[in-house]
C-alpha cells in the first residue's frame, strides 16, 4: 500500500512528500483505512513505528473534509503523557497542517499559564496537551470541550502509569460529542490498558502494528556480566568508546546515579548531556537539544525523566542500571532501531538482576546473548535467580489430602 492508494487530501500528500515519507509504515496501512470510516480504535503500536501520522493523517483528513466556516474551540483533542511528547506530537500536526488554515496549539505544564491560555482563547483546530494542565484550564472554565470530533489518547500505558487514569477519564467525559476516540499504546498486555479502553472506545477495531516482543528482530540485543560497581563502569566506558556508538541513551535507576555517573565519565573525557526528574522543563529540552544535535552523543536518564522523549537516530540504548519490569525494559530499548532501522540494546547485569532479567528473557520468548570484552573479563560467573520460595501452607494442604486419599484406600 502506498499513500496515494488512500485518498488523502493533496495538501496532505504534499507535506508527507515534503517530510520524505512515501510508504506506511505497518501501523499506518492498517490504522489508516480504518480510521478514516471513523471507527474507534484500540492500537498497539510501540515507539518508532509511525504511530503519530497513523492518527494525525486521518484526524486532518477529517477537518479538511468537513471545514467550519467559522474560528471556534478545537475539534481534534490528542492527549500525551509528557512534554516533549505532546510538544512532538504538536510540531508533526503543524508540519502536516502546513499550507492550510487549520491551527494546531499545544498545552503542557511548566510553560506561561497566561500565553496558553490567551492561545485557547483564539481559533484553534486541533489540540495537543498534557491532562493535568488541561483539566487545570476545565476547571477554571478557560476551554470546554464539547465541540472536540475526534479524541486521542497517546500511550496510554504510560498515561496510567502516571497515574493519569481518573484525569482521561474524566476529559473523555468532557469530549460527549465526539465521533470517534483512538488510542494507541506499546503494550495492550495486562487488565489495566484493556480496561482503560472498554472504558473510553466504542465497538473498537483492534489493531497490532508489531508485538512489542517482536522489537528484538530490528534491535540486537546482548548482557555483559558486571562484577560489581566499578567494574559495570569500565565496561560502559570501553562501550562508549567505540566507534559505532554514535547516540546512545544510558539508563539509570536513580537522580542520585545520574549525577554520579556523569562526573565518572567526564573523567573519562566523555561528555553527557542528562536528565533528571527533578529538573525544569528548559533545561530538559537544552539537554535533548544536546543529544539531537550530537553536541554530545550520551544521554543518561532515568526512565520517570525520559517519558516522552524522541531522538532520531540512537544508536545505542545500555542500561546500567536494570529496569524493574520486562515491559520497561521493551520501552526503553524501543528507543533504538525506529523507523525499522537497526538498533542495539546493551545491558550490565550484575548478581542483583538475575530475576529480571529472566522475566525479560520469559517476555521476549529469547534468551538474550551474553557476551565478553576479553580485556575485561568477568571474574565472576552469572548469578542464577532466587528459587521460588513453595507456600509451606499449600505443601501441608497437599500432604494432608494425599494422608486421607491413602486412608481411604486402606479401608476398601
């Protein structure tokens, strides 16, 4: 399928040339025919698969295909978990939109309260915001969203992850006129998202751009075995070193670990932009700006500080520090090898990880490489994880059952 095959709007098919994208990606052939009869959609769809143009392209179509003739409140309402996000998902609108009249704006927290608020205030077509400044701007009676068409909800995992659930909830009440609701996220495993979309979608068309434990056939994947502290820290040096790590995203467990692993590579002579939780929201934007414009090629990050973010072109995503969960670790390795080009995912498991890591192996269906830099050789053998501890009281209900059974048969 090409996009020409999918009658979309000239105006449309000129930024989509302008912006290089001539074929969809597996996301968009299958969301975009179906988006486009306004059906409601419950989409799986992983970081890096085109999944932003899979519901902007139909959402623009739908303004261009039924204009207003006059300014009001917005008609399309995206809801992103994070910043940098909704601000990602605003720049792609406005790249779409371009040469129209349609007006995108965008709200998020830690931005003027006053400009915003004036920019809602004005005409405007399609909005892309955070919930909890949006519900802000509700109930101060700044914007309503009843002529909202068509709503979406970006990762909406993570969106409940956040802890955002009664928040959506209660916008998506808000949006009552709406004809048609998406949303997308990279795992629909577990009660929470399916839950979540019974809540919000209408009769949705169920829609799988890629398993999320097929990401490991474009990102290859490895374990280094780590004695203890210092020695996971040569073993990221010598990895940051090498000449095919050109953009490489670290990820840490704590603030504490970010600063600390800074100053060690800075010693090193490596230089790293990073991201804290606690850090304003300029400061996160100069330190992306960093990475993106290869002022420096290492980004270290918590995972709370790096919701959200979208760099092209990572090379290399190395935790450090391993995650908790097996679906945090596909989000974070989701980082590398998008667009369906190849990535790699480095991880330095010490003895402490072995649990994790195999819940991760168990998710994936694969055992993950382990693999060895000969000048630093792991003293060391890896750390089996902890044997399942039995339920004494099941063991006795068990032997009491097995007792009677055997009684029972005596006195036949």
């Amino acid at each position: 399928m090409q996009f020409d095959e999918l009658q979309l709007d000239a105006l449309l098919m000129e930024s989509l040339a302008r912006m290089g994208h001539t074929t969809p990606t597996n996301i968009q052939q299958q969301v975009l025919p179906v988006a486009m009869d306004q059906r409601d959609i419950l989409a799986n769809a992983p970081t890096g698969t085109g999944k932003t143009a899979a519901f902007l392209l139909p959402a623009i179509q739908h303004l261009l295909d039924y204009p207003r003739k006059f300014a009001g409140p917005p008609r399309v309402l995206i809801l992103a978990p994070t910043r940098e996000l909704a601000v990602q998902v605003h720049q792609y609108a406005s790249h779409l939109a371009y040469g129209s009249d349609l007006k995108a704006g965008v709200i998020t927290g830690g931005q003027d309260y006053i400009k915003q608020k004036e920019m809602l205030s004005g005409k405007l077509d399609i909005l892309v915001a955070t919930p909890g400044r949006l519900q802000e701007y509700i109930h101060k009676d700044e914007i309503a969203l009843d002529a909202i068409e068509i709503l979406v909800i970006d990762e909406a995992d993570r969106m409940l992850d956040m802890g955002f659930r009664q928040v959506v909830s209660e916008l998506a009440q808000g949006c009552f006129n709406r004809q048609q609701s998406m949303l997308f996220s990279a795992t629909l495993e577990g009660a929470g998202v399916n839950a979540f979309a019974r809540e919000l979608l209408t009769d949705p068309v169920e829609l799988n751009a890629e398993s999320s434990r097929k990401e490991k056939a474009k990102i290859h994947q490895w374990i280094h075995i780590a004695d203890d502290f210092n020695h996971k820290v040569n073993l990221l040096i010598h990895i940051l070193n090498q000449e095919d790590v050109t953009r490489a995203i670290v990820f840490v467990k704590t603030r504490e670990r970010v600063a600390q692993l800074e100053g060690l590579l800075q010693s090193a002579g490596i230089k790293a932009a990073f991201l804290r939780g606690d850090m304003e929201q300029k400061a996160r934007f100069q330190a992306i700006s960093r990475l993106s414009k290869s002022d420096v090629n290492v980004l270290i990050a918590t995972d709370v500080a790096a919701r959200g973010i979208d760099v092209e072109a990572v090379s290399h995503v190395i935790n450090f520090d391993m995650p908790r969960t097996a679906d945090t670790y596909v989000h974070r390795i989701g980082r590398t090898g998008r667009a369906g080009a190849k990535g790699t995912a480095i991880n330095l498991l010490e003895a402490h990880d072995a649990a994790v890591v195999g819940k991760i192996e168990r998710y994936m269906k694969e055992r993950l490489a382990r693999r060895i830099i000969p000048e630093l050789r792991p003293q060391f053998k890896e750390a089996r994880p902890p044997a399942k501890k039995k339920n004494k009281v099941k063991i006795k209900a068990n032997a009491k059952a097995r007792k009677k059974a055997t009684a029972k048969k005596k006195k036949k």
